[in-house]
C-alpha cells in the first residue's frame, strides 16, 4: 500500500514536471525551431506562417508535419536554406513582413484589393482578424506587402478554409477553360465559370485535381469539341486569377449552363443560385 502511494506521488511529479516545460513561454527567435518541438513559440511561429499564406491550420504550438512542410515551402519560396527547420534566418524573414495601411474606399471588396496589392483575400483576412468579407469604407486594413512566390503558383482559399496549390500548368488549363466557355460573358460571368471549376476540384462529387475536372469525359463542351485549345486572349486569365483570390460571384456553384445551349434537360433538376450573363449556376 505505501509502495503504491509512493509511486503515485512519483508519477504526479513527473506529469507536473513535463507539463511544466511543455507550457514553457518561449519567445519567437530565442531558439532553433524544429520537428518535435513543443511551446510558446512554435505557436507565434505557426501564426506567422499563417499569415504569410502557408496554412498550418490552427496554432497548437507542436511542431509538427504540417509545419516543418509549411516552413520547408517558405524556405523555398524566399530563397534560403531549405532545411525544414526555423533558425534565425528563417525566423527573421517571417517577422520581416511589412504591412501597408489601406483606408477602404468605395466600391472596393477584399478581391479587388487582393489583386491591387498582389495578395490575397485569405491574407488580407488573416492579417485583420475578418471572419466575413463584409468591409466599410473608411474602414483601416492591414495589407501584407510580402508574401509566398506567386509567380510559379497560385494558391485558393475556400471559404471551407480547404487550401489549394496551383501550379502554372493548370492556371494555363483554367485560362484556357475561361476563355472557350465564356469568352463571350461579362467579366464577371468569367471569374464565375473559373469559381464552377475550382468549387468542383474541392467537391466530394468530382475529382480533387484541376486536370481531372477539366478533362473529364463530356464535362465541359469547350474541351470535347476542341475550343480548348484557342489560344486564350482578353480577360481570362485575369478572371482566373481573381477566382483563386477567393471571388466566387456563383455563391459556391458546381454547375452552370447556357439554356439556349442544352443538350441534357438533367441540368433543369438543379437547384439554380444565380444568374450571370447567358449562364445559369447551379447545386
């Protein structure tokens, strides 16, 4: 019995004692950072990851997979030693990040300043705490002036907070969808059939990967006739690239479609959300 109690009393100390160093208040660059790792600062370094657009998800103040790989593409993106680990240089480029302050003005939306400032609407909400898309005019915004390497690759927020990497492959495949479904629809009616593809890509109902929505069988009628491969011109590009900044004007659609146009009345049987131009967009 005493044995017992003994040992009991020897394994709360030991509990008390790890506790106590996991919940040690480490400030952001007063040591190395890596796989395993476990504290204050690996939180502040998580949050500043997030706000620089690589999305570790929630800060729990583990390093975990999902940070080392977030730390390994940032390391990647500025040029620095790729190691997966977060030591003074890396450190110090992530608290490196300047913000430009915007007062709001009218007819501005979080899109329209993302593509102004070369950023994205994700960051811009990050950075200011917004939990809507909902800003007024006059209102102060933080806009980061740096961030991830978007020249290579383009990255979509969903408003499911689901993150998707695009490759300049597939931003050429979703210009070039643009451009030989819409070519003809307001700007508008574009960045809404480029919204259609990437709201699939992140739909159980459809492949996960832009190549396998684009080219599946029958899916768009641009692809199977062979207007895909126009070379695209105008705004399509652009249209694409303000969808992957998070402007959906469909309102989450998977479908769309020209009434003039059908050839399968099975579209009629889904719910419609809005109109834009000559297309319906649908559930």
């Amino acid at each position: 019995m005493k044995n017992g109690i003994i040992m009991a009393i020897v394994v709360a100390m030991v509990l008390l004692i790890g506790s106590s160093i996991i919940a040690e208040a480490y400030t952001l660059g007063s040591r190395t950072l890596m796989f395993g790792k476990v504290g204050e600062d690996v939180k502040d370094l998580q949050i500043k990851l997030n706000q620089w657009g690589y999305n570790v998800g929630a800060p729990d103040g583990i390093y975990g997979k999902g940070t080392e790989k977030a730390v390994i593409k940032f390391q990647k993106d500025q040029g620095l030693v790729i190691d997966g680990i977060a030591g003074r240089g890396t450190i110090d480029k992530l608290k490196a990040e300047k913000y430009i302050k915007y007062s709001v003005k009218a007819g501005d939306n979080l899109s329209k300043i993302a593509n102004k400032f070369n950023t994205t609407v994700w960051k811009i909400k990050v950075n200011n705490n917004l939990y809507t898309d909902v800003i007024y005019v006059g209102e102060k915004l933080n806009i980061p002036q740096a961030g991830p390497n978007t020249t290579s690759a383009y990255t979509f927020q969903s408003r499911s907070n689901y993150r998707l990497q695009v490759t300049a492959q597939e931003l050429d495949w979703l210009t070039r969808a643009v451009y030989s479904e819409a070519r003809g629809e307001p700007y508008k009616g574009q960045v809404a059939v480029a919204a259609v593809i990437l709201n699939r890509v992140l739909h159980p109902r459809f492949p996960n990967t832009i190549k396998d929505v684009i080219f599946e069988p029958w899916a768009f009628t641009a692809v199977h006739d062979g207007q895909f491969w126009l070379e695209p011109k105008g705004t399509a590009r652009q249209a694409v690239i303000d969808a992957l900044k998070g402007w959906d004007p469909t309102g989450g659609a998977t479908f769309y479609y020209n009434p003039v146009k059908v050839t399968s009345y099975w579209i009629y049987t889904r719910p419609v959300i809005t109109q834009i131009g000559r297309h319906y967009f649908a559930t």
